[in-house]
C-alpha cells in the first residue's frame, strides 16, 4: 500500500484534521470528526472511488452509518449514483445525512452484517462495484494517511485506533510503521461487539455474541475471509475491550473539556484511558477520535447519565 500516493489522490477531497493535547488525561486527540462528513471514513472512500480511471455509473455498499456517509458523498462528488445498505437500527441522524447527500438507502432487517451480506449479493448479482468500509487495499491505504498527518503533527510513540472491521488500525499501524518502527498501536473496541478481539487473541470470530453497543460504527462482524484479518494481526501490538460505561464517560468527557460531540466509536481511545487500560504517562499516546455522527438523543441521554 503506498500511503504517499493515496494521500497524494484524496488531498483535495479531505481535510488535514487538527490534533489537540487533552491535559487533563495527558493524551493527544486527532480529530477526523472534523471531516466533511464528520467521520475518518471518507479518506479510504475517495482514495477507492479515485483508484478507478473509468468511474462507473453507480456503486454499492453496506455501513453502520459512516462509510455510507462518505460514499455518498464521494459519489456526489464525482457525479455517480450510491446504494447504501444499512441495519435496520442504524442512527437516523446518519442515514437522513445519505439521503440528503442524494443516496438510495435500503434498511436491512438484523443487524449491521444482515446489511453487508445484502449489498454483497446485490452488488454480485448486479454486477455494480462493492465499496467495502475495509476489506479492500484502497480503503485501508486512505485510511492509513491519517498516520501520515498525526505524526507531523505530534511527537506520539503510541496510537489508540477504534477498532471495527479491522481497515483503519490495518491503514494507520503499516503507516505508522513506515515513518517510525518502534511506535506502538493498539486497537481499540467495546466488549460488546469484539469480533476482533477474539480473532486477534484467539485465532477466531466463533461464538462471538454481540449486545448492543454505543459504538455503532464499530459494531458487527467481519466479512469472511476479510484482508482485514491477517492484517490486523501483523498491525497491532494488541487489541484492548472497554465498557459500555467507559465508552459513555469518554463522550461525556470530551463534551464537557472541549465541546466536541464525538459518537460512542471516535470515544474508545479516551475510554481505555479512563478505564486504565492504557497508561499515556509512560510514553507520548495519541487516540484517533474516528467520528462525531451520534444521534442526538443518544447525546443527551449519554450527558445526562453523566451528571447524575
């Protein structure tokens, strides 16, 4: 993956997001909430859609919400038609945003792998390119130019990165890598969804159990036979779950220190902090804050847990 050339190709479509120290955790935040569609995801959606010389008339895809996102708005862009096939129980907030953004969006009953399959076997059936949010070399490599940014940016020795289908820790941990062979990546996720948690420690995603989560983005399992999943192995030095509950105080707390809204997934990197998981006093850490799409209501019940 050449992170040089993707970067190269989406730079006029995204933005060099900020990164800000949080004192009072000693702890940098990139904010890739800050993007057009408030979401990391539309440096790997470009990056694929910009990798075709021959653009075709329309393309498919399945999200949680933030890849559908970045997709429609990709192809808004460069005047082609989207399809995005969603969970039933994806954030309206985002799924209004698609339509806005002139997407067709078809909820999928179950959850956010019921979606991907679908727009799987639409995309085969119909012969239409699949976007996939991860299990693609583009994506991953666009996704990958956050490292490019955050370590121009900061003088960071670790990097927390929400974990979900396995395509941003996989970009920015090879990146990374390249500048800088001794920096550390850990991977992020809630407990309640750890697909791949188990495939990192235990070679496998069986018998998984998903309860739902306040990180959505990151919800759901693994394309089978992803790229993501050897990746993901060779990129992290390890994977760490959080609470529901640490996952909550996170959002809270970046709300009320810096007045970001931030959604459950972008919060992850500050909630292994708070839960001790992760020490940033023994060496210069960083956490990727992916996205700020929360539902309004959520938001409210999240902040009002918080006060209480």
């Amino acid at each position: 993956m050449n992170f040089q050339t993707a970067y190269a190709r989406i730079r006029g479509h995204v933005e060099k997001t900020p990164v800000t120290r949080l004192d009072s955790h000693n702890l940098f935040l990139k904010w890739e909430s800050h993007q057009p569609t408030r979401s990391f995801k539309v440096r790997g959606a470009f990056n694929r859609m910009l990798t075709d010389p021959d653009l075709p008339e329309k393309v498919i895809t399945g999200s949680a919400g933030n890849h559908g996102l970045a997709v429609s708005l990709a192809a808004r862009e460069l005047g082609i038609r989207a399809e995005v096939y969603v969970p039933e129980a994806a954030p309206a907030v985002k799924v209004d945003r698609m339509r806005d953004l002139g997407a067709e969006v078809i909820r999928v009953p179950g959850l956010y792998g019921d979606a991907e399959a679908r727009a799987i076997r639409t995309a085969r059936e119909t012969g239409v390119p699949f976007i996939s949010p991860y299990n693609d070399p583009a994506v991953i490599a666009g996704a990958g130019t956050i490292a490019l940014e955050l370590l121009e940016q900061a003088p960071v020795k670790r990097i927390l990165v929400p974990v979900g289908g396995g395509g941003l820790i996989a970009g920015v941990g090879f990146c990374a890598r390249e500048i800088d062979p001794e920096i550390e990546i850990i991977g992020v996720l809630s407990e309640a969804s750890p697909y791949l948690y188990h495939q990192f420690y235990d070679g496998t995603m069986e018998g998984v159990v998903e309860q739902p989560t306040l990180t959505d983005g990151l919800a759901g399992a693994v394309e089978p036979g992803s790229i993501t999943i050897d990746l993901v192995t060779r990129a992290a030095d390890a994977i760490v779950q959080v609470t529901e509950e640490a996952v909550a105080r996170a959002v809270a707390l970046l709300y009320r220190e810096t007045g970001e809204i931030v959604e459950g997934s972008g919060a992850v990197g500050l909630a292994a902090v708070l839960s001790g998981q992760v020490d940033p006093n023994d060496r210069v850490t960083a956490a990727i804050v992916t996205g700020g799409n929360i539902d309004p209501a959520r938001l409210a019940e999240v902040l009002g847990r918080s006060i209480k």
